[in-house]
C-alpha cells in the first residue's frame, strides 16, 4: 500500500491511541452497568472468579490474534479474512465470519444504544437534582417512567447514535482518535473520584467480600456461560471491533504488550466500578442483585442521599455516556470500513447509511421496555434475545473461528510473523492457548449450557 493510501485509509498516529482507542472499546457499559448488575445476579466472587479466569485463558489470547490478523489484513474485518484465506491458501468462505461480525456489530449497537441513552436521559436527571432525598418509590418511577415512555426512549436513542455517527463520520485521526484520546482520561478521572468517594464514605468492605468471597454453590451452568460471554463481550471480542482497529495500528507497534495492557485496563474498569457501585449499594442498605436497573434504580436512591449527591450522580452518569460512546464508534467502524471499500463511498454517506440501519433495528429494543415487552421466543422480549444471542452465542462462536483460524489455518510462521514475535516461550504460551485452550473452552462451555455435559 502507498504511503497515500495509508493516509485514505487512516492509522493511529500512535502506540498511545492505539491503547486508548482498544480500551475505550473495550471499557463500555459492559463494564459499568453489565458486569455489575450480572455480578450482583450471579452471587459475586465466584461468578467473577470464572469471569477472570476466561478474561486471561481466553480472551487476551484470541485478543491478541484479532489485532494481529486485523493489522496483517489492513482493510475491513469482511476483506481481511477473505484476503488472509487467499494468502493462506484457505477456503474463502472464511469471509463469512468478517460478515457475522459486522451483524453483530449492528445488532450490539441497535440495543447499546438504547441504554447509552438510558445514560443520557440520567445525565440531565441526576443534575437537575431529581434524586436529592427522593424516596425509592420516587426513584423507581423516573425509571419506570423512562422506560415505559416509547417517545422519551427513541429520542435519546436518536441522539446518541447521532453523537456515534458523528465521530464515526469524521475518520480516524479526525474523528475516533481525537474521541478516545479526550474522554478516557476524562472517564479515569472521573472513575477514580468515585473510588475514593466510596472507599471513605460507603461500605467499602462490604463492597470488596461481595466481589472477591467466592461460594460456589451459587454458580449455575447458565453463569459459566454468562462468565464467558460477559469476558468476548467486555473485551469487544468476537464481532472484528479489535481486528479493524487492529487495522489501523502501525507496524512496529508490540501486539501482545498492547492486548496485555488493554485486557488488565479493561478488567480494572469493571473491578473498580465494582467497587464503587456495591459499597454504595450495601451502605444503603439495598440489594446487590437488582437486574439491569441496578445503576439507574438502586444507585440514584443512595445518591439522593449523599452529601455532594447531585454532582457525584452526574459525574457517574457522564461517565457512563463517555465509555457507552467510544465503544459504540468500534461496534459500527468494521460496518463503515466495509461500506467504503465495497461501494467506494465518502466516510459520511457510510456512516449515515449504517447508522440508519442500526438505529432502525434499535427501535425494536427499545419498544421491548413498553408496548413490546411480551416475551417472543425462550421467555424473552426482543431486546433480551439480542443480548442473549450477540453476547452469549455470537461472540464466542466468532471468538472460536478466530482462534480457529489464527492457529489451525494461518501458518505458523505467519502468525509468529504477524505478531512480530520471536519463536520463544510466550509465542509458544500463545499458539498453545489459541490452538487448544480457547477452542475446548469455548466448546465445553456451550455444550455445558445447553445441558449436553452436566
Ligand atoms: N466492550 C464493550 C462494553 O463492554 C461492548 C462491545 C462489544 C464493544 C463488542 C465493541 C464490540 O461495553
């Protein structure tokens, strides 16, 4: 490729925003709102305890071969794999999983931003002051009141996939690199303000046993497999999200140094938030197990309370936007990649076009918290199955071809190359984790969830 091209096609200008752009990714309200609230349904300690376990077996690994066949194949995760397929003299069907990942990609996004703008809608509630000594029936009615509003949850829909479409339609270096590289340091901070605030204030101990205290006995099959799919799905792994911004990382840059940091980031953020949210919860004396509403029904109830509330809810709610939006721009970036080479299209027109999809299929989520909200398949409304199939199917199904391929299809020498790793121990670590560890996993953990193994 042309040094011209380079510059149409865009690159991180470096390491740094490659880490940042990985991480505000992969930090996203998987971390904030979904882990705590699956935590918190699962029984804690143990729960994360599996969690972690596949973040290190499974995820870095297979995170590590995404960038590296994300950067080998510099175009969209569609044209990557049909590419590395032909330079590897595979069958060239392996496109198929570039296409599952940019519907995921759509489908994630359809239903992420109808939360995201959960978030938004909080954003302007908790600053207005809404919750101060507002009682928890109060609370449960803003709440109730914003889901069960088909008009309030479309607009807020509506504008944050605009806020999406809009730094997805300015580029790389213009639009996604300029986004991470302001707000995840705002998010740290703000991130961080929290932790000290509940560490001093709320019931920190409490917070940390719930967390960390494993009893078994409360870990089903079904957790097992929400512990994985929570691991693909906080990492943005599985769907081409990590290969296409892989795509955009310079050559000299260390795949697995990089994937290392933005896995132990990731976990932090979760951890951390954790850790925020819990000793509020418990302080209060409410429930660690409240379901999806946890951050927006039982957090504001203890905010109400707080001295400084107001401005400790608003800064928690803005965070939250900020994570939702950076890794809204990685679900759809493999959608718009593929868009531009396919039809030759301005970064703009892409954006707009598959913008408008997602934003179209969301409507359907959030419809499913009012007037759709009976169950359609399995007990579960429309939004409930999109979650289910994208994070606990999907995800891990791309997870596995990925690592399939990175390991039983490419050569080996070519992905030591790729990797830019010599032929030593960790590189070993890596192909043995890829080629055996991760598929196994992966395979027994869904045969175990649809009660073949017990
Ligand atoms: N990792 C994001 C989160 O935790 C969600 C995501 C999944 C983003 C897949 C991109 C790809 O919220």
């Amino acid at each position: 490729m042309s040094e011209q091209a380079h510059m149409a096609r865009g690159r991180w200008s470096s390491r740094m925003a490659f880490i940042l752009a990985a991480t505000g990714s992969a930090v996203g309200l998987g971390n904030i709102w979904k882990f705590p609230y699956i935590a918190g349904e699962n029984g804690g300690g143990a729960f994360v305890l599996v969690y972690l376990i596949c973040i290190a077996l499974i995820g870095i690994p297979i995170m590590m071969s995404e960038v590296m066949i994300g950067r080998r194949g510099r175009l969209s995760p569609i044209n990557t794999m049909a590419l590395l397929a032909k330079s590897e003299g595979a069958n060239p069907r392996w496109k198929w999983l570039g296409v599952m990942g940019v519907v995921a990609g759509f489908l994630i996004l359809s239903y992420y931003s109808v939360i995201a703008g959960w978030a938004l809608y909080y954003v302007l509630e908790a600053g207005s002051g809404v919750f101060t000594q507002a009682s928890p029936e109060k609370i449960k009615s803003v709440f109730d009141g914003m889901v069960g509003s088909p008009a309030t949850l479309l607009f807020w829909h509506t504008v944050f996939m605009a806020m999406t479409m809009f730094v997805v339609a300015r580029g790389v270096s213009q639009g996604l690199e300029k986004a991470v590289t302001t707000l995840m340091p705002g998010l740290f901070v703000i991130l961080l303000g929290l932790l000290v605030y509940s560490f001093f204030e709320a019931d920190f101990s409490r917070g940390v046993e719930f967390l960390f205290a494993a009893d078994f006995s409360k870990l089903s099959g079904e957790a097992i497999l929400t512990a994985m799919g929570h691991a693909f799905f906080t990492l943005s792994l599985g769907m081409g999200a990590i290969m296409i911004y892989g795509s955009y990382l310079p050559d000299d840059v260390s795949i697995a140094k990089t994937a290392v940091i933005v896995s132990v980031l990731d976990t932090a953020v979760a951890l951390v938030a954790g850790l925020v949210i819990f000793p509020i919860v418990f302080a209060n004396g409410l429930e660690a197990g409240a379901g999806p509403g946890l951050v927006f029904q039982t957090l504001p109830i203890a905010f109400g309370q707080m001295p400084g509330g107001v401005i400790i809810a608003t800064l928690f709610f803005i965070m939250l936007v900020f994570a939702a939006w950076t890794s809204a721009i990685s679900l759809i970036e493999p959608a718009v990649a593929w868009y531009g080479e396919k039809f030759g299209s301005s970064r703009t027109k892409a954006a707009v076009v598959t913008g408008f999809v997602t934003w179209l299929i969301g409507v359907g989520s959030a419809l499913s918290f009012n007037v759709w909200g009976d169950p359609l398949l399995f007990g579960k409304n429309f939004f409930d199955l999109l979650d289910f199939l994208t994070a606990n199917i999907m995800l891990p199904l791309g997870g596995l071809f990925i690592a399939i391929f990175a390991a039983w299809v490419m050569h080996r020498r070519t992905a030591r190359e790729a990797l830019e790793m010599r032929d030593g121990a960790l590189f070993h670590l890596w192909h043995f984790l890829v080629r055996y560890v991760t598929p196994v996993a992966v395979l027994l953990i869904f045969l175990q969830a649809i009660g073949v193994i017990g």
